[in-house]
C-alpha cells in the first residue's frame, strides 16, 4: 500500500513541477518522506523544487537530511545524481 501512495504523491508531485508550481510540488515530496523517509529520489527532486523557486539554503539542507538517513542510518551512499546537484547548490 505505501508504494501506490508514494507512486500516486510521485506522479502528483511531478505534475505540479512540469507546470512549474514548485511549492505544490514541494508539499506533496514532503508528504511522501513522511510515508517513506528513505527515499533518496523524493529528497532529490525536494531538492530540484528549492532549486527552482531560488532557496538554495533550503535544498543544501534536504541533502543534509538525506544524507543523514540514507547513510548514516542505513549504511548506503548517495547517488552521483544527488551528490552532483549538491555540489551545483554549493557553487552559488
């Protein structure tokens, strides 16, 4: 069941992104970690939305969050992908 919900709060969130409603978007992502909060794809495009509407601070702090779960809780490393868009954020 939280697969569908996530796959569901997914297509809803990408929706609102391709129509560049960026704080809808950001609301749904953030419902979906509540669901799963070890998804390093839902913290990654969080961290596209902040980009998007200029909160860098913000998005450098969703990679903070999802590094702390993804690898300190569960031992994994961070996609390049997530680690690329990082580094892009601390470049500004």
């Amino acid at each position: 069941l939280n697969r569908q919900i996530l796959a569901a709060i997914q297509k809803l969130s990408d929706a609102f992104f391709k129509f560049e409603d960026y704080i809808n978007s950001i609301d749904c992502l953030q419902l979906g970690l509540e669901v799963n909060n070890q998804s390093e794809q839902l913290y990654r495009k969080l961290m596209e939305c902040h980009i998007a509407i200029g909160n860098h601070a913000e998005a450098g702090q969703v990679y903070q969050q999802a590094s702390k779960i993804i690898e300190g809780d569960l031992g994994l490393s961070l996609s390049s992908q997530t680690q690329a868009l990082y580094q892009t954020i601390q470049a500004r």
